[in-house]
C-alpha cells in the first residue's frame, strides 16, 4: 500500500514538504508533530526522498502523520557536499515533477502544503494546483530579512566587499534589524556566485505564498518580523523554535525521577554547561552537511586539546569519543565534553 495512502476520505489533508538536509528536515517535522497533537482530526503526509525515508522511516510519530515518497531524483545525502552546486541544482529542477505525481496518487485533495522556503518553486505549484502554501523559514526573521534586502547590501557598496579590510564598518539599512557590523553578517556572501544566487531566491520568490512562517520566537524578533509583515499581504508568523519539545518534556520527567550518574542522566551536558564559569566553554559543531576526512578531524581534536579552552563538542558517531579519551580525565573535572 502506498504510504501515502489512507483510509478517510473526509479529513483535512496537509503536505509537508522539507528541503532534503537534516536542518530542514528536523524542523519540518516537529512542527508537523506539534499541529498532530493539537490537532489530532488532521492528516499529515510527510514527503522525503526514498533515501531519506531509509533514515527516518523509524524514528516514533503520531498516527496522523504518515509518509509519502519521491524517487531519489538527487545526489545521496552521503556524498552531496562533493558537489553542492549539483546538490542545490537537482533540488530546484527534478523534484517538482515526482512530488505532482505523488499528489496525483491521493484519494483525496490536498488541503494546504507547508513548504521549506528553500524549495522555490512550491508557491508557483500551489498556485497553479490552487492549493494555498504556507512557507516554512528555518532560520531566523533576522537573516531572512538580510536575504530579502540584498539589493541594499549591493546599492549600498556593501557587496561584493572584502571583509578582510571593511567587516568592521556598519550596516544600518536593513529594515527591522539594529546596526550590524559587516563582518558579523551571514557567511552565506562568502559563496560562489552560483550558490548565492540559489539562496537569494528562496526569498523572493515567497510572495507566491499565502503564509510565512518563521522557527523563532516573536519577542526576540519582533521588530524585524514586524517589517516583513508590513511587506507582505498574507500573513506572517513565529512559530516558536521547532524543537522535539515532547521529547524533551519526556527526558525532563525521566530525569527529575531518577538518580543517575551525570553521564546517563538525560542533558547531562546542560548541567555540565551550569558547572562551568559564565562564558567559558567553547561550542563546536561540524553539522551534518559536510564530512571531514579521519585526518582533518584528528588535527582538529588535536587543536582542541592543546588549546586548553573548554569546550562542548557535539558529533555524530562514537570516533570522536575515542579521539578525545586521552588526556580528557573523567567526566566530572575535564574541561571539555563530547
């Protein structure tokens, strides 16, 4: 049976469509698990890669979530930074067409898609299909504004700019944000011309949407969210950051329950965070896009040590573990963490 397939045939039917990259994917998803649990009549249908169906086809989910697959019609998530022009490339041009027939197969209509941004030609296909689209931003209202404003960054001399020599001078033109250094902006504008001109699409072309939904919290943003607001006539909201907030509700219960050992109590690396002086620990985070070669990381775990700075390291895999045994101690008086 197709996985997309179900049984109702009166039911309000959301498509949710995240741009294939752990980043994006994660989001999507507990949002999609948030509106489930509140709204437990509607049906979600999560679509990814057959690829990214193998990662998280396990993972736990309500039973008003399901999913629905497309063809592997991009480079692998293993090997795509190899190339990420091509990456970026295929996810604009060879995904429209498999996600219409999987639309095509339902028994019902779709009610809305909630879309990553990032997938720029979702708004025109909504319209064309006469299905409302709400877009999905998974970084902040700020950078979302420093895209959609580029043309100032360019009208102001501010682009191309050598950070080297200018990062230090003040940008003060972006609508809603306070006055940034230069130097401080997003480092997507290091990019090649062809990556840049991907990314910069993703804003403009949201108009298209009915909906702009932003992972950040209103109180914190709220004067850029504002000014976006007032650029848009369909309505824009902060959804609040889209984090598996049940399970960390879960692991909160469990810890406050039970008597452990800091190692295997659940964030135990917060309460490690608490014990260290304000301001003390250095965060280190490779993300899951790129890979580093065994020797790239092993110099890189060596400049951490010889460093002497504490530090929070967070990896995927046990490697990394390994490599910072030595010389770490235990785990309640190193200076750093894994």
């Amino acid at each position: 049976m197709d996985p997309a397939r179900t049984e109702p045939t009166n039911v309000c039917h959301v498509v949710a469509l995240p741009y294939p990259g752990r980043g994006h994917i994660n989001p999507m998803m507990n949002l999609c698990k948030i509106i489930a649990s509140r709204q437990p009549e509607i049906l979600i249908t999560f679509v990814v890669t057959e690829e990214w169906l193998g990662f998280i086809g396990s993972e736990p989910k309500p039973d008003n979530i399901r999913f629905g697959t497309i063809p592997n019609v991009i480079p692998s998530e293993l090997g795509r930074a190899k190339d990420i022009y091509g990456f970026l490339e295929a996810v604009s041009t060879k995904t429209e067409a498999p996600f219409e027939e999987l639309l095509d197969r339902f028994e019902y209509q779709v009610t809305a898609i909630v879309a990553d941004n990032y997938l720029v030609w979702v708004p025109g296909f909504g319209s064309r299909r006469n299905i409302p689209v709400a877009s999905l931003w998974t970084m902040s209202a700020s950078v979302f504004s420093i895209f959609h404003h580029f043309h100032l960054l360019e009208k102001n001399g501010h682009f191309p700019v050598e950070l080297s020599e200018r990062g230090h001078e003040i940008v003060d033109y972006i609508p809603g944000l306070p006055p940034t250094r230069l130097a401080n902006l997003p480092t997507i504008f290091k990019a090649s011309k062809q990556n840049l001109h991907r990314v910069l699409e993703c804003p403009g072309e949201v108009s298209k949407a009915q909906y702009l939904l932003f992972t950040s919290v209103y109180e914190l943003e709220a004067q850029v969210i504002d000014s976006i607001q007032d650029e848009f006539p369909f309505p824009v909201y902060a959804i609040g950051p889209a984090i598996p907030y049940f399970q960390v509700l879960n692991q909160s219960a469990s810890a406050a329950s039970t008597t452990t050992s800091l190692i295997n109590t659940p964030n135990y690396y917060l309460q490690w965070l608490d014990s260290q002086p304000a301001g003390s620990v250095l965060y280190i985070s490779l993300g899951s896009f790129l890979s580093v070669s065994s020797t790239q990381m092993d110099e890189i775990v060596a400049g951490v040590k010889n460093s002497g700075v504490r530090f929070l390291f967070v990896a995927r895999g046990e490697h990394l573990t390994d490599l910072f045994k030595d010389g770490c101690g235990d785990i309640d008086d190193q200076i750093g963490m894994v």
